[in-house]
C-alpha cells in the first residue's frame, strides 16, 4: 500500500545543496513528489511510495545532511498518486 509522507527540515537546511541531494536520492528510490524552501526557513519534502521506501528516503535524507538538521516534523497520509516524478520546485 502507498503512502505519502510530508516532512518539514528545520536546523542549516537551506543554501548547503539540500534540495538537490534530496533531488538525487529519491531518483534512486521508486518514489515520486517535490522538496521545496519555505519561507521560514525550513525545507519541505513530500513523497510518496511504498512506506518502507520512504522510510529509506528519509533515513538518507538525514544521514546525508546530519550535521545540518536540528528538528524534522514528519506527517503521514494515504498517497494521492498526484506526482509522477520527483522535482524541486521554486
């Protein structure tokens, strides 16, 4: 079963190539979405895919960026199959 997770990435997010590292993991994994800067900060990273994947997503999201993430809220749904790839959006 899919799922969709909504992640918010508060700490140095912005400006250290987060986006594009995101950008670059998820097209290894089977999982479709965006990452996106909001305006307070912090970076936004929605996904959806089988939960285990996104699991693994995330998990080298962090590892990735480690010493750059203070907090990460995470949100969990039902995939609505919106995304048919992964992108950065501006």
């Amino acid at each position: 079963m899919k799922k969709r997770v909504q992640a918010f990435f508060s700490g140095m997010v912005q400006g250290v190539g987060f986006r594009f590292a995101a950008e670059r993991i998820a097209r290894r994994l089977p999982v479709s979405g965006y990452v996106k800067n909001q305006t307070n900060g912090q970076v936004e990273l929605v996904a959806e895919g089988e939960e285990k994947t996104l699991q693994e997503f995330l998990q080298q999201v962090r590892q990735a960026f480690s010493p750059y993430i203070h907090n990460v809220e995470t949100r969990w749904q039902e995939a609505t199959g919106e995304y048919k790839g992964f992108g950065i959006k501006f």
